[in-house]
C-alpha cells in the first residue's frame, strides 16, 4: 500500500563527534515530534517519542565506529515508516514498518561554501496550503523532481518554489527552508501549511534573536526580493537545511533574468550563522539552548 498510496513519512538529522570524542544528537526529539505531525497529516501511526529516541541511541552506539572522526563529518540518520499492508484499494494500511537508516557521511562543502544558483520556478508548484508541504513524505518530493531535473539542464542547482496559489510569494527550496536579507531585516516565509517548518530554520530564528537581529517571519513576494536584487539592498540569500546547515546562494533566476545575490560570494550573516550553529553541534561552543544530547 506504501507504494501504491504514497503513505511514506521521513525523517533526516545527523550525529556527531564532540570535542571530547563523544557521541552528540541535536535536537534530535525534535525530529521525531516532527514525524508525528506528518503521520498524523497521512493517516498513519504516530511512534513514542521516548522510545524511539532510545532505540535510537542504542542503534548508533551500537554501530559507533561508523560514526566518522574527521572534520565535518558526521553519521546522517534517517527515521522513516512505510505502510506495508499488502492491499489494494484507497484507504489507511492496516500495518506499518518503522525502522532507521544511519550512514556515515562526509563534510557537505567539500572545496569550501559555494554560493548555488536558483532558479525562481514559475511553472510547477511544490505544495498548496491544505496539502501535505508542511509533511516530510515522498509525495511532495516525487512531485518536485521534474522541476528540479528541468532547473538543472538548465545549470542550476535548486528550484525556488513560490506559493501555488499566485505564485508571488517565496516558499522554499529543494530541501531548505529560505533566507533573504534586505536591508538590515532578515526575512523568511511564515509556517502557514505549505512549507516544511525546518529544524534548521528554527535554530536560525532562535540565534538571530540572541543577536538582537531582526528575524520576520512573514509573506515575502518574488518582485520584493528581485526589486532588492535590483536595487542593492538584497544583502544575502540562503538556505537552511541539516545536510547543508547554511547554504548561500549567489544567483537568483527570474523569468530570465540573472540576478548575482552578494557579489556571487558568502555573505557575512550567512558564514556568522554557519559557524554558530557547527561550533554548537560538534561542541566546540557552549550550547546555551539545550540542543545538544551527549549519548555516549
Ligand atoms: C527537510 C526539509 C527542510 C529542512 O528541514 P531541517 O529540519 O532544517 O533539516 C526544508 N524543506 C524541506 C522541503 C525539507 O524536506
């Protein structure tokens, strides 16, 4: 039925290597908290959070040489739950499987922050309000493929997707959550059902606030961020996500149009953000949020 009905929920968080040698999650109940909300949108079970948190520390101290031990690496862990009833016919399985995939992985920016190249998607839509975008399932990334596929014949890396109903307003991209500064306001889109509410996206809130920078999280439009482009108050653009952490972007395409965000380089926020939140995740800064779990 999983395959047939598309009932598929999905987690992605990382482990890491502390300072001390030790065995660190981050905000890792968050994550689970996180697939509820998405069972709950696809009729399928919700899981004990308690529980599976254990069974998750268990699994990766369990297999904790393969967490890697040089810079910016990490063991990347996948939650995720399938309905497995073997039926035909619409309606909720009868029966699910739960399980965790871990693999270790490298450092993501390999020759250092490459600024990527978006292109502003004015065709396709990823998800509408009252769908299933604020959910982590298959669905909506099966329903983005042909736009990014399109989005990288034309050499760029990521889609940018705007709203569905008016396609005016920005949403977010791939598997990120947008970023724009302009001026000295730090804008990026309100969680209102269309957008995955990124773990990411919410550290990043809660450290602009300690910083005293102005975070607003409201409807930005298209034409508002290529008029700042044009203009020269669009300081920077980037995405949030855990694979990347911050991922800057240099170019923003626009029914043609090229626009170089930040002289095409990482802007000083973005790498002041990226820092912050790596200093906190491998402990080499003091976690004063309560993110980090030592687990072994
Ligand atoms: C996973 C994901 C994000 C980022 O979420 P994090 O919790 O920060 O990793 C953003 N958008 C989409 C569509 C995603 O799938």
């Amino acid at each position: 039925m999983g395959l047939h009905y598309g009932q598929e929920i999905f987690e992605g968080l990382k482990g890491y290597r502390g300072k001390d040698g030790g065995l660190y999650l981050f905000r890792a109940k968050e994550n689970f908290k996180r697939m509820n909300r998405s069972a709950v949108r696809l009729c399928m079970p919700e899981v004990d959070v308690d529980l599976v948190m254990e069974g998750l520390k268990k699994l990766i101290l369990l297999d904790q040489e393969w967490v890697p031990r040089s810079e910016g690496t990490s063991l990347y862990i996948r939650p995720t739950m399938i309905a497995t009833e073997p039926h035909l016919g619409v309606r909720p399985s009868n029966t699910y499987l739960f399980y965790i995939i871990i693999g270790p992985v490298g450092p993501y920016y390999k020759e250092g922050l490459n600024p990527v190249k978006i292109y502003v998607e004015d065709k396709y839509i990823r998800a509408a309000i009252g769908g299933t975008g604020e959910a982590k399932t298959a669905g909506n990334y099966a329903a983005s493929l042909l736009a990014a596929e399109e989005a990288k014949e034309k050499g760029f890396t990521q889609v940018l997707w705007l709203d569905a109903a008016e396609r005016k307003y920005v949403e977010e991209v791939g598997t990120m959550n947008m970023v724009f500064v302009i001026d000295d306001e730090v804008i990026t889109a309100p969680l209102t059902g269309s957008i995955l509410p990124g773990i990411t996206r919410d550290s990043v809130i809660h450290i602009l606030k300690d910083w005293d920078v102005k975070i607003s999280e409201r409807n930005l439009t298209i034409d508002e961020v290529i008029e700042a482009a044009k203009s020269g108050s669009l300081k920077e653009a980037f995405g949030t996500g855990t694979a990347a952490v911050i991922s800057p972007v240099g170019q923003i395409t626009y029914k043609g149009e090229d626009h170089i965000v930040a002289g095409g380089k990482m802007g000083e926020l973005s790498q002041r953000l990226y820092d912050e939140i790596v200093a906190i995740q491998y402990t080499a800064k003091e976690d004063t949020h309560g993110w980090v779990e030592r687990i072994g």
